[in-house]
C-alpha cells in the first residue's frame, strides 16, 4: 500500500480491480481544505485514459512491475512465442497485448512489463525505432522530389508504412513503431 502523495509517473496501482499506470500527477492546494491529487492513469489493458482525484494521506494499492528483457521467437497459431533472455523460459504472449505488434520480426528484442506478484504479463513494447527491409513500393518518378510527398511501400514484416518517393526497394529504413511513421533511411 502507498499514500496517494507518493504516487509519481510511471507508478503502477490497482483500483476498482483494474491495473493502472500514472502517466501524470498534480498536487493541488485549493484556498480552503485539504491538499488534492490530480492523476491521470493509463489502463494497462484497455489503453483508456482517466483522470482521478485523491486526498492527501488515502491509501493505494500499489503494484510492483518488472520490466525483462525477451526475445520474439515465432508466431504460435494465434500467439506470439517469446522467450527470457535469462532464464530461456518459453512464454505464449497474446498479439493485443504487444505494443507496435506489425513491426515486430524474428529474434528481436523486446521488452516484456510482468506483474511481479502473480508474475503475469501486462503488455510487450516493442522498441520506439526498428530497421525494417522495404519489399515492395512503386517505383519513384525521376525529377519528382519538389515536395514531400510519399507513398506506400510494404516492410519485411508485412505492415505498410508511407515513405520518401526517393526509397526503393531492398532499401532498409528507420520506422517509429508507436505511430508507423518514416523516420530516415538507414546507411
């Protein structure tokens, strides 16, 4: 248990039997009564977002997380197979549970956020920034670069992403897998 006061970015709590991440916090002293918390949580399953007020001094049931390092093996029927880079212990982790999951390709690395009371998977992250082989966009019109504009191309894991006219295939790029967006190409 913790006090409301102690509650910070990134601190894990459980709450009307949901688990929530604090992605924001303010302490706030009205002109009259006691000090209050603004938090605004993310649900660690659902994604939604809320905004919840606190007194000073209430008690929280917090949650310890545990942040491992896996890697993504294949692709199990509908699971994904990952596996402890420590212990070599195989684990069958649902798709909907992996953030930035159409970028994800064999052997890479990948970070694994488990609750560590009841040692259950909460959700995958993908790194922010992947190399990815680019196997198939239109050709790019010569003398066609005056403006920024782009044009699908499909990566080696099969997710689409728009890029430069200039890129072509073979190629390999740089893409944020938080929103799938070109970032550069790599050299």
């Amino acid at each position: 248990m913790i006090n409301s006061q102690d509650i910070k970015k990134g601190t894990c709590i459980r709450m009307d039997g949901k688990l929530y991440f604090c992605i924001d916090f303010l302490h706030r002293k009205p002109g009259k009564g006691n000090t209050i918390m603004n938090v605004t949580l993310k649900d660690v399953v659902s994604g939604n977002v809320l905004e919840r007020r606190f007194n000073i001094g209430e008690r929280l049931e917090d949650v310890r997380v545990e942040r491992r390092s896996y890697q993504f093996l294949y692709k199990d029927g509908e699971d994904l197979v990952f596996m402890n880079n420590e212990t070599y212990e195989q684990v069958n982790i649902a798709p909907d549970q992996v953030n930035g999951v159409k970028f994800l390709k064999d052997g890479q690395n990948v970070e694994v956020v488990v609750d560590a009371s009841s040692e259950t998977v909460l959700y995958v992250d993908v790194p922010a920034k992947v190399h990815l082989q680019v196997i198939w966009t239109e050709p790019g019109l010569k003398g066609d670069t005056a403006t920024n504009t782009l044009k699908p191309a499909k990566v080696e894991t099969g997710a689409e992403v728009r890029v430069p006219l200039f890129i072509e295939e073979g190629e390999i790029i740089e893409v944020d897998t938080r929103d799938g967006s070109y970032l550069g190409r790599v050299k």
